[in-house]
C-alpha cells in the first residue's frame, strides 16, 4: 500500500471534541473507573461503534459516506445511553387518588381495601384496548428518550389473564416494531393474585405455569419471567416453583426480591441464577453473600421509597462494597413510582442510597445492561458494540445526578441514528 495514498474507511458518524468521553471501558483505564477519555473522538459504521479514542488521535483515512454526519462535542459530556432496568411500562388508569390518601395517612392495606392497589390497575388494563395500551405506551416511551434512556425492561402484570397478559406482551412487541426504544420484555403474571382467584391460590398458580409460561414461550413475546416474591404476593415455595418453570421453557429468571419483608428472595434468586432481585430493601447478610457469588445484579428502585415514603432503604453501599453489581432503575408504574425520569433515580440514589456519581453512571449504564442479559451489546462505548450514544450539556459527569430536575440531554443516537435532539 502507497503510504501516501491511503485507502479511505467511510464511517456513517463522527463525534469529535468531546470533553469528556465516558466509555464505562476496562479497556481505557483512568482514575474515575468510568474510563474517561478527555477531547474524545467516537466514530459509528453501520450502527455499530466502530473506533473510540482522542480527537487529534482519528485516523485521518475516516470519511464520511453519502449520508455521513459531523458532530462537534466541544464543552458536552457524552457517554452510553442510559438502560432502565425495572419498567412497568404498559397499564391503563391512574391512581393520584391513592397519593393524596397516603399524604392523609391511610396504609397500603387501607387503600387495597377500597379497592385500590395493583388490582384497580389491572381492572384498568383489561378494560383498555390494544390501541389505547399502545398510545400510552408510546408517550411514556418519548418521554423517556427525551431523558437520554436507550433501553429499557418491561415487565407485564396488570393483566392476571392469558389473554390480558399476552394483550400487553403484544402491545410492547407493536412498540418495538416502531419506536427507537429498544424494550426488553418480562412476563410477571405472579405480579399479585387476582381477584377471581382471590380464594384459589393453587387454580392460579396452575394457570400460570401450565398454561401462561408455556403461552407466553411459545408466542416468543417475552425474554424473562418475573415473580413477586413477597409474604402478600408470592411465596418462597411457589415463586421457585414459577421461575423454575420459566427456564425449563426458555424464560430467564428475574425476582422482586425483599422488598416488603425478609423473606428470603435474595437467596433464592442466587438458587435459580436469576438475572437479578429487584427491590431488596429487607435483603439479608445471606443474600447479599449469595448474590454476589452467583453474580446476581441488585436493581435497586430509589423512587419507590421516595414515592412511598419508605424509611428503610436498600443496603446500597454494603451490597457495592461487598461485590454485588448494583443497578438503578425507575420502577415506572403507577402506584408506587409514576415517573420516566432515569436521571431523577440517579440523584436519589446519591442522595438516599449514597451512591456516588461514579456508582449511579455504571449503575444505569453497563450493571444494568448485565441485569437484562445485554452487557455484551450495550452499557459501554465499546469496538463492535451498539452505537447507542448520549450526549449531555453539562460540564463533567458528576454534573449530571447534581442538577436535578431538569433535561440535560442534547442529543440521544440509537444503533448510530439521531433519534431525539432536544430544541
């Protein structure tokens, strides 16, 4: 080859001049750990990223194709796009009634005895039609791509039916089709007990794992099962049971774990293999122990207890310090944390978990593409992986859980394509 004539290498996107490049790497290896990389340069070819490093450092032989685009990051952080772990993204209805009776002081037993609760909800979504499911979705989807989310899990469960479960698994299937969104879907039939087997646990749990899991399999309409492994919802014996049943038929094992009680559902996501125990705010020395040998990513859901008012919070820091990866997600829904806002749950989890901004960046970035199964296409700003990009107008990375409240997100790219531009 003619050293003077290099062979020119197209490239769909270049983003240069980045003051400060986080690519959340191993392979970059500086004091924040987040492996920062000051006037970086990212460059993206057929959606995928396809070199990382300083401005003045681009090969010279990258170009850009027909439809090629030049971006200049000067004063912008830019880093992966965000990963909303625990979404219950599609529900019909409202409950602002239940807020103001809990500000009067009522309890959740109160409220879910005049008919409120998750089952108010469920009455909401089965009445709700496909499209009408389908435009709520959508809008709490723009919403959260405007706050620089890229991917998110989505859980059902306020359906408690075949059909009302398999009516919202097909309603997220519809958004993927057309939204940039990437969703990540869950069945959680063992959400709670519905009020037609309110007297007949075990006809439910047959449903549930011998026509639900096996339905919901064969459709190919979600990739994860969920159960809520809790004294009033489900026990440790049954919640087993259904997971267990979901892998014998492909479904990866996730579990809402602790969160009202002990009861043990951090050890047994560790049993299963579980991808993660989602809540954990009761979780035991023994589960933490166990979920960090297994692997098993904490999710950990700071605006529930704000939502709430929950005194006791998760063991953020002892979970981090004793090598359990922790995430932080929404838990979008609309009885214990109606919010979209993933940037607003990392200045909580700052502020009530005392995580640092270092911990709540890895925490909704790359600990949360591990606790969805997708830690080797997306969370870093690695060679070969998703170009899913965020760009951030704000001076440095500690910057972004500190102003809270407000959008700091300029440009989102999903797969290498501008996807949202905040005017």
């Amino acid at each position: 080859m003619n050293p003077s004539n290099p062979v020119l290498c197209e490239v769909d996107l270049i983003v240069k001049n980045i003051s400060e490049l986080l690519t959340l790497s191993p392979s970059f290896k500086e004091e924040s750990g987040l492996g920062v990389i000051r006037n970086g340069a990212i460059t993206v070819k057929e959606g995928k990223i396809f070199w990382v490093g300083q401005t003045d450092q681009m090969p010279k032989e990258f170009v850009l194709g027909q439809y090629g685009q030049e971006m200049n990051a000067t004063g912008k952080v830019v880093m992966p796009g965000l990963i909303d772990s625990h979404t219950h993204l599609i529900f019909a209805g409202s409950r602002e009634g239940e807020f103001e009776q809990r500000i009067q002081g009522l309890s959740y037993l109160d409220i879910a005895g005049r008919g409120g609760g998750i089952l108010s909800t469920v009455d909401a979504t089965r009445k709700a039609s496909f499209e009408e499911l389908f435009s709520l979705g959508k809008k709490r989807l723009d919403r959260m791509i405007s706050k620089g989310v890229t991917t998110i899990e989505a859980k059902s469960g306020y359906g408690l039916s075949l059909r009302d479960e398999m009516k919202i698994l097909k309603v997220m299937k519809a958004l993927r089709e057309i939204h940039p969104m990437e969703i990540v879907p869950t069945f959680l039939g063992a959400h709670t007990l519905p009020k037609e087997f309110r007297n007949e646990r075990s006809r439910y749990m047959d449903l549930l794992v011998e026509e639900m899991i096996p339905e919901v399999a064969r459709e190919g309409v979600a990739e994860f099962c969920d159960v809520f492994c809790e004294e009033k919802a489900f026990t440790l014996e049954e919640s087993k049971k259904i997971l267990e049943t979901g892998k014998r038929y492909g479904l990866k094992p996730k579990i809402h774990a602790d969160q009202l009680s002990p009861g043990g559902g951090a050890e047994l996501a560790a049993e299963v293999g579980a991808f993660s125990a989602d809540h954990l705010e009761y979780v035991s020395q023994e589960g933490i122990q166990k979920m960090a040998e297994e692997g098993v990513t904490a999710v950990l859901l700071p605006g529930a207890s704000f939502f709430l008012s929950v005194k006791k919070y998760p063991p953020a820091r002892e979970m981090i310090e004793k090598g359990v990866l922790v995430s932080i997600a929404t838990d979008l829904n609309p009885g214990s944390s109606m919010t979209e806002s993933l940037p607003l749950m990392m200045t909580m989890g700052c502020t009530m978990f005392k995580m640092i901004p270092k911990e709540v960046i890895e925490a909704t970035t790359i600990h949360a593409a591990k606790s969805m199964d997708r830690e080797k296409e997306i969370g870093s700003l690695d060679v070969g992986k998703q170009a899913d990009i965020l760009l951030l107008d704000i001076p440095g990375y500690r910057y972004l859980p500190y102003h809270f409240g407000v959008d700091h997100t300029e440009v989102v790219i999903k797969k290498g394509k501008i996807v949202y531009k905040n005017k």
